[in-house]
C-alpha cells in the first residue's frame, strides 16, 4: 500500500514539475514579446534604429576574375556570420546593425542604395537554447534568410563591360554624406563602418591614378569626404592589366587619404 502511494506521490510530483517547468517557459516567453522591440520593413529596430551603419561600395567598373569571385565569397560569408569573421571580426553585421549596398559600375555617382537591410537576428549559429520558444522561431528564420539573401546577390551574376571613368572619391564623398553622422554626433554613436572593394584606380578628370596625382592632404572639394567616426576597410583588387599602377605607393596614398579625411583604417588587404 505505501509502495502505491509513493508511486502515485512521485508521478503527481513529475506532473507538477513539468506544469512549472512550461509555466516558467510561457512566462518568459510573454516577457520576451514585451520587451522585443518591433522591427521596421528593413529589419530594423523600429524605435531605436540601427545600432551602427555599414557601408559597402562595390566597384564593379571592371569585370571581377575568377580570384576576385573567391574572395569576395569570403567577404560574403563573414558579413553574415559573425563566428566567420576570424580574419577581421568588424566585417560581421550583428544584429541591429544595417547594412547599405552600392555599386559602382556606370560613370556617374549612384543615385540610391542597391539595397539597404538590417540584421534582424535569427542566425541559426547563434540561437540560444531558449530561443525557439521566446522568439516566432519561423517568422525568425524568415527574416534571418531574407538579410541573407539580399548579400548574396551583393555581386552581379552577369559581368559588367569596363567603364572609361571611375569616380571613387567622389561617391565615397556622397555616400558618406548620406549615411554616416556628423561631427557633432560623432561622440554619441559608433563608428560607422565604410567597406570599399575596388582596384582603387581613381580616374576622372579631376585627379587619375593614371598619372601624377597629389597629396592627400592636398585635394579639394569633391575629391574630400569627411569620414569622422567612420572606420574603413580597404579591399585592393589587384589586375594585371593595372599591374605598373597599382603600386605600393596607391596601396599607401589610399589609408593616407582615409586618415587626411579624419577617417580610421581598421583593414587594409590587396587581393
């Protein structure tokens, strides 16, 4: 009769523990909703905004090889996830932080973004044990894959034809302009991240790395851009075609120009 009892005890006492055990899960479920805060069209935190702006400038006004293609694959994968990013952590976007996207591949300065996202969170590395029940694990993955997919198709599957000009300076001027703070705001926001992925061969009519081209500190007007609070990195895609200009001297002229305009290089690589 006691072996009974104690059997029945102990399953009533099993029950009871799995009836906590869930309530403790919906409780913190119902917290979670609370304070998550709502995301915008982008992903974004509606309220708050982006935690930290990251700008890409894609140079395509020359067809990419084979290499380059690898590479940038490379750069792909680290963008989108963090736990890839052991060569240069800064590349990751986390979560809350947007991304914008342009491209240039025509001979004048892109009018808008190719596109402009940000990380909502929901990568599946980075789940916590608790995340599929606090979070709308589809809804989650759903946005999660559409960050994703928007950098994936970063680079043209159809290859570009040259273009006669190539003004760098002057769209990362614009760009900048568009989307990092100022300098008043600059204490009170983090650095924005500018990513420039090009053969870094400046050539309009205003300056050409073609030929003889000045100082940094030298220029003026468009070929300035102020790059306060903003960290660069510096992707060098070297060609052979441009081998006798791409010299150290243009590898060094460019985190000398980054650092002229008050800017921080934090990853410079020729690939």
């Amino acid at each position: 009769m006691n072996q009974k009892r104690n059997t029945k005890t102990n399953r009533k006492a099993k029950w009871f523990a799995i009836v906590i055990v869930l309530l403790f899960i919906a409780i913190m479920a119902g917290l979670w909703t609370l304070q998550e805060e709502e995301l915008d069209s982008q992903g974004c935190p509606r309220e708050s905004g982006p935690s930290r702006e990251v700008i890409v400038l894609l140079d395509t006004s020359d067809p990419l090889g084979d290499k380059h293609k690898a590479e940038l694959g490379r750069i792909l994968r680290e963008m989108t996830d963090s736990a890839e990013s052991g060569r240069h952590d800064r590349l990751a976007v986390r979560e809350g932080e947007r991304l914008t996207l342009y491209r240039l591949e025509t001979t004048g300065i892109p009018d808008d973004p190719i596109a402009q996202i940000c990380n909502p969170g929901g990568n599946p590395r980075e789940q916590k044990p608790l995340d599929g029940f606090t979070r709308g694990a589809v809804i989650t993955q759903w946005r999660w894959q559409q960050f994703v997919n928007v950098i994936q198709n970063l680079f043209p599957k159809k290859q570009p034809q040259a273009f006669p000009t190539s003004p760098i300076l002057e769209t990362i001027a614009v760009i900048t302009a568009r989307h990092t703070s100022s300098r008043r705001a600059s204490q009170d926001v983090s650095p924005s991240h500018l990513v420039i992925i090009s053969d870094l061969l400046q050539h309009t009519d205003k300056l050409s790395h073609y030929d003889s081209y000045l100082t940094p500190e030298l220029l003026r007007g468009e070929l300035k851009a102020d790059l306060t609070n903003v960290e660069v990195s510096l992707f060098q895609l070297e060609r052979l075609k441009y081998e006798k200009y791409q010299t150290p001297d243009l590898y060094y002229w460019w985190s000398d120009w980054v650092e002229a305009m008050g800017g921080r290089v934090v990853w410079q690589q020729a690939i």
